[in-house]
C-alpha cells in the first residue's frame, strides 16, 4: 500500500472485524481479519462510490448438489492483482512514516495495489485473475457455467467447481493433485482434502456413494430461534383446508394483527429457504407459502415457521443420497412437472412445481407461485411445463458439457423424459397448436415445450397422478404419501446409511 495526497470525498473508511466463515470443526483459528467498507460519521454509503464492472460468477447450487467421487476442497485463495486505482482512508493504529506527519492525517489516503475482502470489484478481478490462469493450464469452461472449469488428459480428467474462492475438485486421484499442485504454485491457499463441509453442506463419503445434507446447520438455526426442545412433527405443515376462510396460510384479514420486528419472521424464512434450495427440497413448497408473507406475517403465519422448524427437529440429519452407477443409463436425466391449481385461491393463482432426478437422486428443483391467473388445471399444467422446460434446456447443456469434456457418452442423443398427469396438456403440447374457445387465450410462449419435443430435446410422457413426484412441490399431502414421495426423490436419513 501506498500514500496518496488526495481529496477526501468520498474515500472509504476501513474498518477491522472478524469475518465469520468457518471450516468444519468452528476452530477459533479459523477467524481472519479483513478490510472492509464502513459507514461514518461523514455520511458516506457504498453506493454514493462509483464503481467499474463487479459481476462475479459463482457455481449453481444446483451443480455443487451433483458431486462426484473424491472431491476436494481448496479454499482462502487471496492472491488478486490487475487493480486499478482506489483509495482508503488510514486506517487507525497505522503508523504514518516521519515524512508525512507534517500535515494532518485526514490529509493522506492508502492506495491499494491489490483488492480485499469487502471491496465490490474483488469477486469479478478474482474470478478473471483465476479463470485466465486455468485457462492458461489448458483448463476449458463455457457459458453454460462459466464457473466449471474442465481438463482432460489421456489418464482422466479433472472438474474445478469454483464459488469466489472456495474450489472443489473432481476427477481422477492424480489429475486432482496436479490440479492442487496448479493452484499452490500460483496462489496462497488451505488445501482442506476431501470435502467434508462446504458453504453450509456436510458431505460424507463412502467408496460408492456421497451424503450430502446440513444437520449442524439446521442445529444451529433451531438453537437460534429456540426451538431445539421442541416437540418434532412428521410433515412440514399441516394438510391446508378446503374451506378459504379456514386456511390458516390465508392473507391477514383486517382485524388481526401484524407482527413486529421484534418477531424474527424474515429471519427464519432467510435461513430456511437456504435449506429448501440446497439440500431440503422437502421443505420447498412450505416454505414458499409463507414467504409470501414476509411484509405482513401474522400469528398464523409464525406458527407455520414453527410448524417446519418442529418437522426439521425430528429430520435434521436428512439429505441427499447420490450413489455410484457403472450402468450409464441409470444416471439419465428425469424430469418431473405439476401445477397445484388455485393455490392460493384468495388471488387465484396457481403453484409450480418441478424435479429433475440424475441417478435417482434430485438434483433440480423449484416450487414457486405463478405470475398470471390460470383459468383451469390444463392452463397451470402448461404453465408449469414451460417452466419445467426452461430448466431442461439449462440441463441437457450442462450434462452434454461435461459429459463431452470428460470422454463420457452424451445424453443429447435422447430426449429428457418429462412426466406429467394430466392427459389434456400432454395432447396439447404434443400436437403444438392451440384448440377450441378454451385455450384460444393461452400466451403462445407456454407452447415452446412443443418445439423442444419436435427437436428431440424433451419427452413429454404420462404418468399417474400419484406417482408425480412433483406434487411434493405443489400442494401440502398427508403423512403416508408424503414420506413416500420424499424418498423417491432420493432423500435418507444419515442413519440408515452405513458411512463404512
């Protein structure tokens, strides 16, 4: 770092603190120190600071979810340079060189010659100071997920699943340590082998299978909200009721009351919507439902929160169960598409809901309330299947990607099957055109999944209603058929399976 007499507008404060990521045992050791923007008493935001490019990619939770044999973990990698000038205002307790103390301190600034934690562009200079030097290594990515970096070589291959600085490595035993050799040569870095924990997710290995799942998360998130003695129930929320004045997930009516800020709803719907996208989907639909209400969540609403925290106290060491397949067809990938119509009948809109298994284990998934009125089932079906379909794309290309970078046989030769129940919307878009007074006011682009059946890219396939595994993602279904779709889609308890 350098000193610069500048103008002091606007020049960002840095302030000390503890940054709070952890590795898997929470050593005290673990804590760094970094640099960080603050605000003071002059007034300053980070947004009043004008800044160049600071998009960063990071890898798809959906990718990180899909892990092979024998990863590894690469982690605290703060080698960033190619920075262009910014400056800091001096921080306290470092000493100014004799030179400079004939004016007041608030007269210098530091110019940084590198980025730091904290700072906007360090996400983006980091992953194009990383991307250009695996690239350079002869490593390939694409578009597709720019954060997949790919090497193959005439003994194996090697994948680098990047997440800012966080790398997990994949691949044949001595590709993955010329990879780590790579990386040590050229930045500082935690070499942590095999993962055992990353961003939140335990991993747990065998010789054929991996566990993923986040049982010390979800510990700690019912700790938090005080409910790690409480009574654990069976389903994340109660089967909902026909009757709409009797829903208890219906909006607030105008005599009851709002809760405050001192009832942590946002909290609670933050941290558990990272355990429905990461390795949760049981909780997907639940807890959709009560985001809705974040801004006027009422008792009802809170008890709903408590309702899945209580199921999570009975289930906290479920995840998913990926296993090995030396047959290649058993890891196709397998779509899933549903509608609940009229879920939330008080605005007449619908819910979507699809999973895509690979291996029979779930990998993609999404519950979400659909952004027009549906005027019948078929009409949300198809809604659902456009949307089904938009994640199939995104798939099949990322599957093909590195199926192809690796020397694996491509699954682009066949379409992805994609069930659905409902006979009408499977005719429909099979045959692509719109029939009758009924459908006539359909929006046209909810019939691309026709054109992607016609290019061979999708299947759409019947298959009866209580075998769709994604009425899960739809609805709120009773004990028994609940359990039973949970695990077809490829989730276990840590104690059934045998870590050997």
């Amino acid at each position: 770092m350098t000193t610069n007499d500048v103008s002091e507008d606007k020049i960002p404060e840095a302030v000390l603190s503890e940054d709070s990521k952890r590795n898997e045992q929470d050593l005290e050791d673990s804590y760094k120190i970094s640099i960080n923007y603050a605000h003071n008493s002059l007034g300053w935001y980070r947004k009043e600071i004008k800044m160049n490019d600071i998009f960063a990619y990071s890898v798809a939770a959906d990718i990180i979810d899909e892990d092979e044999n024998d990863p590894q973990t690469i982690e605290e990698c703060r080698h960033r340079n190619d920075w262009k000038d910014i400056n800091m205002r001096i921080p306290e307790g470092l000493k100014m060189p004799e030179l400079l103390k004939s004016k007041p301190r608030h007269m210098y600034s530091i110019k940084l010659k590198r980025s730091l934690y904290g700072l906007k562009q360090s996400g983006r200079m980091w992953y194009n100071r990383l991307s250009e030097y695996l690239i350079k290594k002869g490593f390939c990515n694409n578009q597709i997920s720019p954060c997949l970096f790919i090497k193959r070589t005439e003994s194996g291959f090697v994948i680098i699943a990047v997440y800012v600085d966080d790398l997990n490595i994949i691949g044949s035993p001595e590709e993955i340590q010329q990879a780590v050799d790579y990386l040590k040569s050229e930045f500082e870095m935690k070499d942590l082998g095999t993962t055992k924990y990353c961003l939140g997710l335990q991993f747990e290995h065998t010789k054929a299978e991996i566990f993923i799942h986040q049982s010390n998360y979800i510990e700690k998130v019912l700790k938090r909200f005080h409910m790690d003695k409480a009574h654990p129930l069976s389903t994340p929320m109660v089967v909902r009721s026909l009757d709409v004045n009797k829903d208890p997930f219906r909006p607030p009516t105008h005599n009851e009351e709002i809760l405050g800020p001192e009832v942590p709803y946002l909290s609670a719907i933050g941290a558990l919507m990272y355990l429905a996208n990461n390795t949760r989907p049981d909780i997907a639909f639940s807890i959709n439902l009560l985001a809705r209400y974040s801004s006027t969540p009422t008792k009802r609403h809170w008890n709903g929160v408590k309702h899945i925290l209580r199921y999570l106290r009975g289930t906290s060491d479920m995840g998913l169960y990926f296993e090995r397949h030396e047959d290649v067809k058993a890891t196709n990938l397998v779509g899933y598409s549903d509608a609940g119509y009229l879920s939330d009948p008080h605005k007449a809109i619908s819910q979507s809901g699809y999973v895509f298994m690979y291996g029979g284990t779930a990998i993609s998934w999404r519950s979400t309330k659909q952004t027009l009125v549906a005027t019948s089932s078929n009409h949300a079906k198809l809604i659902a299947l456009y949307e089904a379909g938009r994640e199939c794309v995104w798939l099949r290309s990322l599957t093909h990607y590195v199926r192809e970078s690796c020397g694996l046989e491509s699954i682009e030769k066949s379409p992805t099957v994609i069930y659905e129940d409902n006979v009408a919307c499977i005719a429909q878009i099979k045959d692509g055109y719109i029939k009758g007074d009924r459908t006539k006011h359909i929006l046209p682009k909810f019939f691309s999944t026709h054109e992607l059946q016609v290019e061979g890219k999708v299947d759409v396939t019947q298959i009866p209603s209580n075998q769709n595994l994604a009425d899960l993602f739809t609805k709120a279904l009773p004990t028994k058929v609940f359990k039973q779709l949970v695990h077809k889609i490829g989730m276990q308890h840590l104690k059934d399976i045998s870590l050997n």
